[in-house]
C-alpha cells in the first residue's frame, strides 16, 4: 500500500501529460541517436514508448537537430522534449518545430535578451522549460561563494536560474539539480523543496553502467521519493535507454507509486531450493514482459517455504523434485509436473485476469 505523502508541487503540462501536482510520477527517457537522423530517432523513441516511456527527450546540438524536430513529432506521440545549450536560437527552432518542452540553463543560453525571447516564445506557445542544474557545471563564482560544489551552492544555482525566468513572468516551470554523488543530489532537492513550489525532475546524473547506474538511481531517486520528493523522474544509464525506462519502473513499483504491468518476484534461493530457478525465472519474464496486468507473480526455489515467503503475490509457482506447486496468495492449488509449471502459471495468470474483469464488468 503506498502511504508516501507527496510533496504539493505546481501542476504543468509537457505535451498532454501532467506533471506535479498529484499526478502520477511520470518516467522519462533521453535518446541516445543523433537527433538529426530521424529514422533512428523515431525508432528509438517507439520503443521508449513501448516500454512505457512517458515523454522523451531528445539533443539538440545544432540547427539541423533542431528543425528534424518537426519530422520526428510527426511520427511519434509522445511528447517531445528539446535539451539545448548555450544557443538561445537552437531553442527558439525548436520551439518553432513544435517541442513539448525545453530543457535549457538559463544561466548559458546566451544572456537576458536571450532568454527573454526564450521565456516569450515558450509561453505563447505553452511550453514548460525545465531549468537544469548540475553539479558539474555550476558557475565558478557560485562554488567559490559556497566554498565548493555543495547541495547550497546547486539551490543557489537553481534559484538564480527560476529568477531569471520568473523575472521574464514566466512561471510554467519544473526544475532539477542532478549530481552523479548521490547524496549531493539529494540534499540539494531536499533544499530546494522547502524554497519552491515547481515541479522536480529528478535523476542521478553520470550514474553509470547499467548495473551500477541502476543501483545508484535507485538510491538517490528512491530516497526522495520516499519522502515525497519527485514529479517525473529519469534513470540515467550508459546503454540503451529501454533499459532506463525499465528501472523507473521497478524504482517506482518497489515504492508502490506506479504499476506498469506483471511484477516478478523470485527468492534467492537457497540450500533447500530444488528446482533450477534462474532458467525458470528467466523463462516466466520472458513470457510475461510487456503484459498490462497489474498482478504479483511470484517464482520461489521450494514448495515448503516459497507458498508462505511469497504470500503477497497474487499467484505463483514454487519448485519440487520433478513437480512443483502452483499457488494464489500464498495457498497451494495444485501440484504440477515440472516441465508443466509455466503453463499452468501462464493459465493461471489468464485465469485470475478474467476473474478480475468479470468483478468490474
Ligand atoms: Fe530457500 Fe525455499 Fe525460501 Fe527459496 S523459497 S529462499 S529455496 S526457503
């Protein structure tokens, strides 16, 4: 049961899709193309969606990027966010071949008459603008004030940038302060919420390769979720980025505050597990990936323990010596013969699936 008291933060909009203000935590993903090879990007951006990507994010380095914004929203659907540097202009095309959202650093995108033109073109247009901080990139004289590249000197940053935007009367906002040190990152949000009411976007910048980067996204955005803190979050992971989206998830399902189809659990197995768990396991993923059913299935190394150790999953199987049991809610139902397990697991699943619908129908 998910008792996570979220944060009041302002509602704004990327495209269709809310963000903040009670509405579910939206995951987000970065393409990995180059932006100005349209099939590749599109083809990416379709398979973030199919993951369950929410809103995407693609470089825009250049004024070729730029433009084949246009051409890629016209074959996508889902809401398209512009990363930009330094070059106020590279915003103003982006804009102008229709992104959902801006992602700049007010602070570089080329000084107040700049962002102006920014900040107006984006408001006619009702395009939210992430202000982006990161540890990496602070200006000089804020980390000399602050002594070092310290949670203060982030909220500093980010204040900086939200005045500037707020002095142009632009308020459609959301905000983040990534850090690959994790417990920088998760200060400085902490700081920023008791200051500001936008919405944040919360990530662990240069978080690694996928195993390590998964852990340590984990972490960071996991702690501040749990303490309500996040709107929309990115994992971000050297690789492909279909993997990121597949760790917001488990980030956000282990929090209950999202479910996006079948959650699998699996013991680690131990000296009494009599059964060969990880091909089973890798074989009742495979058959359950990408189904929308919101269930607990659980696959457990023996049927004298795994029943009772997996009693929150809605069904399950544990293993025997050449049979198995499948059980609901921790209950035995029937012993199954070994080479039988995952079919009689996926009928069961089909089972309590039609049971469910039958109730709300
Ligand atoms: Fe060990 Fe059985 Fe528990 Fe798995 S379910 S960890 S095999 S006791």
């Amino acid at each position: 049961m998910n008792s996570i008291q979220r944060r009041a933060s302002k509602r704004i909009y990327v495209g269709q899709v809310p963000i903040g203000g009670g509405a579910p935590i939206v995951v987000q993903s970065m393409t990995n193309t180059d932006t100005r090879d349209v099939n590749a990007t599109v083809n990416q951006i379709r398979r973030l969606e199919e993951a369950g990507c929410e809103i995407v994010r693609v470089a825009v380095p250049d004024r070729e990027a730029a433009r084949a914004i246009k051409k890629i929203k016209e074959r996508i659907r889902l809401p398209l966010i512009a990363d930009i540097h330094f070059d106020y202009r590279l915003a103003l095309e982006a804009l102008e071949a229709g992104a959902d959202g801006l992602r700049i650093n007010p602070g570089n995108i080329g000084g107040s008459q700049a962002l102006k033109a920014v900040a107006r073109e984006a408001s006619e247009r009702k395009v939210p603008i992430r202000v982006g901080v990161n540890a990496g990139s602070l200006d000089k004289k804020v980390v000399a004030a602050h002594g070092g590249i310290t949670p203060e000197a982030m909220v500093t940053s980010a204040l900086e940038a939200i005045h500037l935007l707020e002095d142009q009367g632009f308020y459609d906002l959301k905000v983040s302060l990534k850090a690959s040190d994790v417990l920088l990152m998760v200060e400085a949000y902490r700081l920023l919420a008791e200051k500001v009411n936008y919405p944040f976007h919360l990530g662990v910048t240069e978080a690694g390769p996928p195993l390590a980067g998964a852990v340590k996204s984990a972490v960071g955005i996991g702690i501040l979720l749990s303490q309500g803190i996040g709107d929309t979050i990115r994992v971000s992971l050297t690789g492909d980025p279909v993997l990121e989206v597949e760790v917001a998830y488990q980030i956000l399902r282990s929090l209950g505050l999202r479910q996006r189809g079948i959650e699998l659990i699996s013991c680690p197995t131990c000296g009494r597990c009599q059964i060969e768990l990880e091909n089973l396991v890798a074989e009742v993923e495979k058959k359950i990936k990408g189904l929308p059913y919101p269930l607990r299935v659980a696959v457990m190394g023996c049927a004298v323990n795994g029943p009772g150790e997996a009693s929150q999953a809605d069904v399950g199987i544990a293993g025997g010596r050449g049979w198995g049991l499948l059980f609901r809610e921790g209950k035995p139902i029937r012993r199954v013969p070994e080479s039988q397990l995952v079919d009689a697991l996926m009928e069961e699943i089909d089972k309590i699936v039609r049971e469910r619908e039958g109730e709300n129908a």
